[in-house]
C-alpha cells in the first residue's frame, strides 16, 4: 500500500485515511416503503483510531456498519451511491469474492447480541477455527491452538476446556468474549462493533469494553464502534460522530464534541445522559421523536425537534461545515453558532 | 437420555396394548376361523367341536388375546391358519425385510431430493425453480398414490417402449423378480425397485422439499448467518455448514415422525406393483381371513412406527445440543 502522505489528504491529516466512507447511500426495503437509512453519510476513520458513530435506535447506524462491509439484507438492502474507500478500494463496487477475502481478515465485525450472532449448533472453538481457516491454509490442529489462545486473551477462563464449548453453556460477557475474539482472529485493520455491549448487564458491559479496548490496543487495528451510549463514546473513542435519521450530524475528536457540542441534537444527547456528580432528579429528554425515514422532513431532519429551528431549517439540508472554522469539529447545522448559548 | 428414552417407552408399550387388543378384536369379528368348519358339510359336529377347543375358540376373548400377546412377545407366531398350517414368521420376515429395503430407498432418495430441492428455492426465494417447485410440490402432495402408481406403469411398462419402438418395457411393473429368476440378481432386483420407489417417493420429496425450504427461509435470516458471511466464508459454507446444519434439525425430526404416515402410501403401492412386502402380507392376510398373520403384521408395523418416532426424539438431542430431553416432558428447545 502505498501511503499519500500529503497529497490531497485533508488538512490535519497527515496520511489517508484507512478506511473512507464518501457521500454513503443506503436504502433499505421495509413494509412500510423504502427507507434511507443512510443518507449521505462520510466520514474517515485513521490508522490507530477508534471513531465512534452515535445516535439513537433506528437512525440507521448498524445498517451503515453494514454497508462498508457488503453485509446488508440481501433482498432488501443495497448501497444506492456512494464510496466505501478501503485503502483506496472501494468496496461498494467491489466483488462478491474481493469482499470476502476482505471480510474477517481485513474488516472484522462484531454484533450486538452474541447469543444469535454465533452458530447455536456448533462448538465456539470450531468457529474460530472456521474464521482462521477461511483466509489462511493452516492445518486443523494449529488453528485449533490459535483458537485456544484467542480465547485466553479475551480473558475466557480455562480455554482449553472451553473451546469445546456451545454457545449456550457461556454466560452472556463469556459469549461477547468469543466474539470478539473471533474477530480478532487475523488481527484485522479494522474492527466494526455494533452496540457490542449493549445485550449485556452493565457490569459485564465495562469488562468487556476493557478486553475490547486492551485488544485494540494490543493490535494497531482502528475500531469504528457503533453505540446509543455516549458514557460508551466517552471512555473508549477518540473521535466521535453523530448520526441522527441517517445523517451525520457532528462530527470531530470526543473531548471537544464533548465540552461544546454544536448540533442542538448532540448537546440534547449529552443533557439527556446521566452523570455521577449530577444532582438527582429528572433528566433531561429530547421532545418529539425522530422522523419516519420513509418521507423524512425536507430540510434538516431535526428541525420538527429543534427548539432553534428556523424557516431556513426547515426547508434547506445543512451542509457539513467546520465550527469554529479553524477547530477540529464539522456540523451540519444552520444556527450552529447559537448552540449552548442562552 | 437413557432416562428419557425408557419414559417414553413407558408410554408408548400401553399404546401398543390397546392396538393389538383392538387389531385382536377386530380380526376376530371380520373372519372366524370355524367359518370353513361350519360350511363344510363332510365334518362332523363333533370333529368340529375337537377342533374349535384345539384352537382355544371356545375360550372368553380377553383369555384368547392373552394367550396370543404371550406367545407374540416371546416370538412365537405360530402357524398359519390358511396356508397349510405353515410357520407364519417366514412370510412376515419375508415381508419385513422387503418393505424395509422399499422404505429405506424411497426415504433416502426423498430426503436427497428434497432437502436439495427446498434449499435451492430457500435460496433462490421468488425465482422460477421456486414457484416450479411448489407447483410440482403442490401436484406430488395432491395426486393419490395408487393413481401414479397405475400411470408409472403404464409409461414405463408400456408407453414409453411403444413410442421409441423398443420391445420389451423398460421397467418391470410388478413384484420383485423377473418369472422365472433363480436365486439372487442385483440388477433385477434394483430395476423392480424403481417403479415403487418412485410411486412412493413423489409425495415424500414435495412434503421434505416444503419443510426444508420453510426451515431454510427461517434460519438464512438469522443473525448467525449474518456473522459467518461477515467472516468472509464463502457462501457455499455458509448455506451448508451453517445454514443447512441448522434448518435440518426440525426437518429430520418431522422426517422420522411422518414414517408413521408412510403405512398407508405404502400398502397402496405394495398393492399396485405386487411388491411382496408388509402392506401387500397385511392386504392379502385381511382378504384370505388369515389373522394368524394379520395380527404380528400389525403390530410389528406399530412398533416399527413407534420405534422409529423414538429414534426422531432422540436424534433432535443429539442434532441440537440445547435440547435437554428429560422431566417426563416433551423436548423443549432453549434459547
């Protein structure tokens, strides 16, 4: 791979990105009409970073991590336009066979819910084994091994004995475990982790964030983390992006989304979330609900919610723009300039 | 598992006892025995008395039945009553072993069919092959087996010969061996196995074919499936060892508990082609008043049934390895 280090990379970046989603168009196939699920979305996710996507239930962020990997719906879901820049490769138009020498050993996923994304039928250990052998020719008995040894740094105890394991006998953290170590198998460039402590007790949720972030850690691999939970986005990512009724609406590094945010949408999610050192009481909630992404609203999707919205909200898209224009930070919002004050 | 599979025959064996006094019953109501004796007028009364006690005729039934349910399970069955006093075992192993080749060959070949049949159109959900499917599903399960087997004859036997002008029919259209075979022939005995298998075997691939492409559909939408393509397998694995694995679990086990419906289809086919097998001994023993052999062919069919919805309860806990079966109750899936 050859590294364009300078040449039309954007400025603050000093090589290109990893992985590049551009102007990324999802359509999804429901009951109800054909959803947006993702409506032009772009983003870049680096070497050596972990980008967290944000938003609520529904607003489209799994069938995003979907996209980039090839893995929507195969009767209902497709990328209508777009680029999914791998490398450089893009992987929307991609073949079918391309795709899967890349999946798991290039872009590795881990879901939600452990408990139906493995194989209920079939030991954890040959899984893993199956994920190995898929991409290299090793014998049997080796990946075996490497399994075994996956599973001791996802921090599973007694591997040996538990390679042999069904999915039902482990507990859910156990199971979140497997996967992940299923997905780090072939130490992939990147990992995408949608809601991957989501289906779990909060307790078990930090630990397995701790296994997920020593990983990353361990591997140089960049993470995209897809999550509802902004307490998630704060401990593990660096940069963060927020994505509501299919759009990105903010995006830049956690700590400056995090200390001024600048879509109304953003900093109703941060009043929304609760804190240690709050005073107890009722927590702040977003009035209304997000738009049926069918017929979404005209102009920026959030104006109906908005208590800033003005006529030009309501009728014209935002465009991505950097605020303050020399920060880190872009939004997609018309009164971004008025948030947080008064 | 050991456990489970003794309460299940705990509740099977009375099942079985109310068949075989209620088959008991029966035979004894549709033919009696003393019949002949009665008609003929050169046997005396008394001649006829001797013999009537001989046979225990004259005994209460429930004393008559148990006698004979002794005998049964400690595999005595006697002598015929019409065929010259001979020993009724012969011909009901005879019988035995033909309808299991017939069965195990129609069985086998259906599931390779089908299962192949429902996964392509599972797959190919909307496509051509799959409205052709159902549409020859539809037909398979609709048209009466003893109407295929007359019109597998005819093409087989007779047209199909005619229209490429070859003399004799391509395949034999009745029993197991051609007149006049001596001994053992493979190639005989395969080609009288065709028309049967075949007669047997349409309604079994269209039934297989639905449950598999049923089971398909349900299991290619799940998350796991999801996860194994998001590991770059390839999507042959993909529908075979995760797909195909999962979808088969219910199929196999509906597979061994309809065995019990196959009786039926069976007789009539067995009838059709004179295949000398269970249904055919059943048909002919019912029709020649012979209950000596009536009765173990009855039941030696109810217990192969029973047996064989046995083995489809156990193999659903070795197939799934969530099944916990035990507690007296049913299997019940977890997860």
């Amino acid at each position: 791979m050859s590294a364009a280090i300078g040449s039309g990379a954007p400025a603050g970046s000093a090589t290109a990105p990893l992985l590049s989603v551009r102007d990324l168009r999802t359509e999804i196939d429901t009951e109800n009409g054909t959803v947006t699920a993702a409506d032009g979305v772009s983003f870049d996710l680096h070497g050596n970073e972990v980008l967290a996507v944000v938003g609520e239930s529904g607003c489209g962020k799994t069938m995003l991590a979907l996209s980039i990997l090839g893995l929507l719906p195969r009767r209902t879901g497709r990328i209508t336009a777009g680029q999914v820049l791998f490398r450089g490769e893009d992987l929307a138009q991609a073949t079918p066979e391309r795709l899967r020498e890349i999946r798991g050993a290039e872009i590795a996923m881990i879901f939600q819910d452990a408990l139906t994304g493995l194989h209920p039928l079939r030991r954890v250990g040959d899984q893993i084994v199956e994920m190995i052998r898929a991409h290299e020719r090793v014998p049997r008995a080796l990946a075996k091994r490497r399994a075994v040894d996956l599973l001791d740094l996802v921090g599973i105890p007694a591997p040996d004995r538990r390679v042999h394991s069904f999915p039902h006998e482990l507990s859910g953290g156990m199971r979140q475990r497997v996967m992940i170590a299923m997905a780090v198998a072939l130490d992939p460039q990147v990992l995408i982790a949608d809601e991957p402590t989501t289906a779990l007790d909060v307790t078990v949720q930090a630990q397995v964030l701790e296994t997920l972030a020593r990983i990353s850690g361990d591997l140089n691999g960049s993470i995209l983390l897809i999550t509802h939970d902004f307490g998630v986005v704060a401990g593990f990512a660096d940069r963060v992006a927020v994505m509501y009724a299919g759009r990105l609406v903010e995006q830049g590094p956690v700590a400056e989304v995090y200390r001024r945010p600048r879509h109304p949408y953003t900093a109703g999610l941060l009043v929304s979330m609760p804190r240690i050192d709050d005073e107890p009481g009722r927590l702040e909630r977003i009035a209304g609900t997000p738009p049926n992404l069918v017929s979404p609203p005209p102009g920026c999707r959030f104006a109906p919610r908005c208590s800033l919205a003005g006529d030009i909200c309501r009728e014209v898209p935002p465009e991505m723009r950097l605020w303050p224009p020399d920060g880190a930070v872009t939004v997609a919002c018309h009164r971004a300039e008025q948030v947080g004050e008064g | 598992m050991i456990g489970y599979a003794l309460r299940r025959l705990a509740i099977t064996l009375p099942v079985l006892v109310v068949i075989s006094f209620g088959t008991f019953w029966a035979a004894g109501q549709i033919s009696s025995p003393s019949a002949q004796l009665t008609l003929n007028p050169r046997i005396s009364p008394e001649a006829k008395q001797a013999y009537i006690e001989l046979l225990g005729l004259d005994q209460p039934l429930h004393v008559q039945y148990g006698k004979w349910l002794g005998n049964f399970v400690s595999g005595d069955f006697g002598t015929s009553l019409v065929r010259n006093g001979q020993d009724v075992w012969p011909f009901v192993e005879r019988a035995l072993a033909n309808t299991l080749l017939l069965v195990a060959a129609a069985v086998s070949l259906s599931l390779l069919i089908g299962l192949a049949v429902g996964t392509v159109s599972a797959i190919r959900r909307g496509s051509l092959w799959d409205y052709g499917s159902v549409t020859v599903s539809f037909l398979g399960i609709s048209i009466p087996v003893f109407w295929l087997g007359l019109m597998l004859q005819l093409f087989f036997g007779l047209y199909l010969a005619n229209w490429l002008g070859v003399g004799p029919p391509l395949l034999p259209t009745a029993g197991i061996y051609s007149p006049g075979q001596q001994g053992f022939d493979l190639v005989d005995r395969v080609r009288h196995l065709v028309l049967p298998t075949m007669a047997l075997s349409l309604q079994l691939v269209a039934v297989y074919s639905r449950y598999m492409r049923a089971s398909m559909l349900e299991v290619m939408s799940a998350d796991y499936i999801r996860t194994a393509r998001s590991k770059g397998l390839r999507e042959s694995r993909v529908v075979v060892r995760h797909g195909m694995r999962s979808a088969l679990v219910p199929v196999t086990t509906q597979a061994a508990i309809d065995i019990g419906q196959l009786v039926g289809g069976l007789i009539v086919t067995e009838r059709v082609f004179q295949y000398p097998g269970m249904g055919l001994l059943f048909l002919e023993s019912l029709e020649g008043g012979d209950y000596t052999i009536l009765l173990p062919t009855v039941m030696i069919t109810a217990v192969a049934v029973f047996s064989l919805n046995l083995v489809a309860d156990l193999l659903y806990g070795v197939l799934d390895p969530r099944v916990r079966l035990g507690r007296g109750r049913r299997p019940v899936r977890r997860g």
